[in-house]
C-alpha cells in the first residue's frame, strides 16, 4: 500500500471542466485538513477555493506532495506539465499522480526524484499481486455503490454513507477502488489498473473477512452499461459480494459522459441489469437506496428528483450531500435485521 | 505482435488432466503440422499422441521452441519445470509461455536466455498500450464466441467457423484472445493480461475496420457467470460489437470448473444474460448458434443433447469437431443479407 506524505499543494492543471478535475475536488471536499493550497497555470482554470501557492510557497507553509488533481482522458502526462512538477520536486514536493502513465517513465522527473531523494508515487498502480477470485462467501457485511454512468458520485456516496453509518455507531470502513479514494483515504485498490484476469479477485483482497456486524462500504468504478469500462465493473461486483447496493444516478444526465452516442438508462433498468450480476456471488444482494447527485438542480427541483425516483423503486432515495442518507442507513440495518431473524 | 518460431517441443510436464492441458490440445489439434514432439515427465502424464522426445532429439529433428502445454492454477512457474526449461534452452530451443509469470523472472532462465541468445516468450504478456474503447461502430462483420463457463470449446469453435467459412469462400478471420489461439494463429492479444481498464479498447484493437463482407471470428474468454472471469467476457463482449454470438456450453456439466458452488445457467438464461450487453455497443446483435462440446457423450447422445439445445433455441446447434457447423454459418449470413436488405 501507498503511504502519502501530507499536506497537499493541489495541481488544476490547465482544467477548466470540473469534471476532469474529479481527484482535486474529492481531495478537497474528504481531506480538506490535508490541503494546503491550490496550483493554477492559467488564470481561467478551475478555482477549488485553496489558497493559490506556488511549489516553494507550498512548501514552506509545510505542504510535503503536490497532488496530481486533474484526469486528462487517456491517462497521458501532458508534455506541458512537466517544468512544474520539476520545480515542485527541486521545492521539496513529493509527487502523487492517478495517471496511468508511471511518472519515473518521464527521465527528467525519475532523474530529479532520485537526485532530491523525493518519492514519486502511482497511486493507480499497484505492485501488489492479486490471486485469482474464489467466489467464496466471506464474513462480514459489505455495501457497493453502483452507477449509471462514471463520474457520477458513487465515491462520494460511500464517503458519506461510511460518515452516516459511523455517526450512528455502526462499524463501518471506506474502501477506496480509484486513485481519489485512495489519496483521501491513505489505502485501498485502484481496480481499473488491476491485470484483467484479476479484478475480481483484487475486489475479493479489498474487503476481507471481517466480524458479522462490520461494513465494507467500497466505492464503485465504471457503470455495467459503459462502452469502455464495464469489465472493471462486473468484476468489482462479483468480487464485491455486496449484501446492500446503492444505485449512484444523475438526474440530468441523459448520455454517457464522453460517449453521447450511449444513452443513460433509466433508473428501473440499471436496477433490473446490476441485480442479478450482484446475486450471482450473492444471493441476499438487493438494493437499498437510490443516491441522486443533483449538484445541477436547485433545492426544490433537487427534492422533486428524489421523491420521483423513491416513488418509482419503493427504496430511499437522497442526495448524500444535501439530505436523505439516514433512511438509506435504516434500509441497509432493517436488511441485516431481516437477513439475520430469515437465518434462525 | 508476437513472432515464434516452430516447430514446437509441447511440454506436458506432469499433467494428468486434459482440462489442465487445454494448450498443448489446441496446439496439437489446429497447428498439427508445427509440431516436432511431445515432452513428459512422469509415465502417467497425459499422452496427445505425439513422438516422446527429449529437448536435444527434438532439437535434432528441427524444433525450434519448447512450448508449455499446460495451465497450472494460478499461472505460476512450478519450480520444478526450472531444470527441464533450462535444458531445452541449452538444446538450441526457445522457450513459449502462456503463464501469467513471466519467464524472465526466474534467473537462471534470464541468464541462460541472454547467454544463449534464446528468447523467452511470454505470450499472455502484451507490451502493446491499448486505447480506451470509443464505443464507435466499426465496418465489417463479427462473430463473437460466448459461453456458460471457461474451457468448453470457444476457441475450437471459432476456429472451425473460420474454416469453415473460408471453405464457402467467405473472407474470414480468426481473432485470438488467449495465449492457445495465439499460439495456434501466431497473432492476437491475450485480453485477460491487459490492463481492467482497456479491455473493451483492446478488443476494438483486434478486431479493426475491415471491408463490409468480411468476417472476424473472435474467440471468448470466460463466461459472464463466472465468479473470477466475468469482467473479462464482458469488456471483449462489448469492445468486439459483434453482429453474431454463438454461446458454447457443455451439456454433461452442472457446475462451474473449479468453483463447484456456482451451478452453470441454462442455455436460455445464458442467451437472456448475454444478448441486452451485446446490444449495448451493436444493437444488431443476435444469437446464430449453440456450439455443444459433447466430447463425453456417444454419438447417439450427442445427437439427442444437440436436437434438444436447437428445440429449445430455435438456432442451429452443433458440435464444431463432430457435426453441424454448415447450417451456423447459413444462419449468419442470413442475417447478413436480412440486415442488408433492411438498410435498404
């Protein structure tokens, strides 16, 4: 496993689209304590509400990693930002990249990290080898978000659902599957970057035995419908065994992001699709909530979506960064209580 | 792309299984001709009907690689094989592997290898950098081979199709996905070493553009039931966008190889199962065929197991090594010339 040394200085890159800035803003928003400024190339590139610091300014208010925060699609390092991770390392800056590009393949940055003695890390790849996945029921309780689409708030979800269920005294663990998670939560599997063959078996890795009353809440990658991804999700499903599954939907969303030519499904299609995937390695799966990011509605509108999609599946339904998540927790235990008095 | 040179030495090592030699079968049945011999290590090791020869006598009759034949669970190098790899690299042999190790990480193999001027082929090991898939609908046709479970047949069926086609004059390709096909093809990618999050892209990769009657045959992996596997069948299903499935199942088998808890689908929840993913990224797709391995069976049995599976479907069923195949592939151009006729 990684072990990030914090503060961060978080880079935006050249990103003016929030969306490819998914890793800075979780970072921000999860492990707000743990960042101590923002880097900005251009004066029209995304504003996360950090202080604006350059590499030496960072460090010398103690950050000790500039933080990659912005995903260019493909994985690549751009040419561009090179001179700035080359001052951030001569700074005193470790570095903390999700892409899929090892940093020490660009020699200039393996040349200073070795020369300064910084860390370089690759938070998307693990040199951890997976076995093969069993299928073998495990102990424990576990809940999975899925979605209808990536980039979507499946990661947010399982944060505020962990944060939910610790508030009411439930044992419950974080377990991170993509760089973000990782770099808030310090562990976990970047499962996209997993050796085919072993995405289920990594998943099986990712939460294992654990007493009767404790939950994995894993965060979820990809979507079962993605043209691109959905491998990573089957696997992460199987390997999973989620005894509750929280549906992870975009109201406003109709075609898959970077893929107009995908429309989204419905809601009571995803369900219908995810379910018996999910009961093939555990028969007790079953939804128990619908998580709605209605970060483009305003309050009344955001209420309306989450009543119209409770009323059409029977589950809670909630914005689990406005309101609702409590029912959804009432939903997973009501299940467990179920599950338990169906076992006497 | 990989490039071997053969003859082969096919090393059975100590297997007794046919399952656990599914290589070496593949190899000896659909590259007969590339093979010098058969190398054992105990007298009750399975016999596939080669010449028994040591690595120098094959050698002397003009092989040119030792090939592993057989799958331990797991793909590690059992460090007995060490002293036999050796032996066959002094012999003048390179060495191919379908293993999840690579060779090179032996050291005596690497040193042997180099001082030798040997090469160590990893062929489930692609050095290629996949594309993520686009999603974007290609020209051409395919046929994608699907299954209730690994080990039944897919890639023998995707073979004989191609032959089969080839035969009626139709420009077909066989596409390979796993280290046998490769070996038999002596191109292809082997989609369960790749990287989860280019699986989908790496089928699109191996199955390109092609002109408007042209025929790629892709052999599957997995099954989309299978416990460890089911990312893999998923990301090949929706990167190769195929016009035609034929699911592969075994009749006599109940359960899962190697996971005796999960009980194989019937053939009609298979095709339920398999046909909306299919859709997803080519809404022309459709079943043409049930391919049966019915190897265990009697030709009276078998006859009575492939009447049934075509009663029950309403498709062409067959055994691709015993009878059938012809009216399969009647039934995908069929629905060639049915598409055809309906773009008009």
């Amino acid at each position: 496993m990684t072990n990030i040394a914090k503060p961060y200085l978080v880079f935006l890159a050249d990103a003016e689209n929030p969306t490819l800035a998914k890793t800075a803003l979780g970072v921000r928003d999860w492990a707000r304590k743990d960042c101590a400024g923002q880097l900005r190339l251009t004066p029209s590139t995304l504003d996360i509400g950090l202080p604006d610091l350059t590499p030496s300014e960072a460090a010398a208010r103690g950050a000790r990693s500039l933080l990659i925060g912005v995903a260019p699609v493909g994985g690549q390092l751009p040419a561009a930002w090179q001179g700035v991770l080359l001052e951030a390392l001569e700074a005193g800056l470790d570095i903390v990249s999700g892409l899929h590009v090892r940093l020490e393949t660009f020699p200039a940055l393996a040349e200073a990290a070795a020369r300064l003695g910084r860390t370089l890390h690759n938070v998307r790849h693990s040199k951890i080898a997976f076995p093969i996945a069993t299928g073998r029921k495990r102990t424990g309780r576990r809940a999975l978000m899925v979605g209808t689409d990536c980039a979507l708030g499946k990661k947010y979800t399982a944060l505020a659902l962990t944060q939910a269920m610790r508030a009411q005294g439930i044992d419950a663990t974080f377990r991170a599957t993509g760089q973000t998670g990782i770099m808030i939560s310090g562990s976990g599997i970047a499962i996209d970057a997993v050796v085919a063959d072993f995405i289920a078996g990594a998943a099986e890795t990712l939460s294992p035995d654990a007493a009767p009353d404790h939950w994995d809440v894993i965060e979820g990658q990809g979507a079962l419908f993605h043209p691109a991804y959905a491998g990573v999700t089957l696997g992460l499903l199987h390997g999973s065994q989620p005894d509750a599954l929280v549906l992870c939907h975009d109201p406003v969303r109709t075609v898959t992001s970077f893929f107009p030519d995908y429309p989204l499904p419905t809601i009571e299609a995803a369900i219908t699709a995810y379910l018996p995937h999910a009961q093939r390695t555990n028969p007790a799966a079953r939804f128990v909530g619908i998580s709605l990011n209605t970060s483009a509605l305003d309050e009344d509108a955001a209420r309306r979506a989450i009543e119209n999609a409770g009323a059409r599946t029977g589950l809670p339904a909630f914005d689990p960064l406005r309101f609702g998540i409590a029912a959804v927790v009432d939903e997973m235990l009501a299940g467990t209580l179920e599950a338990a008095f169906a076992a006497v």
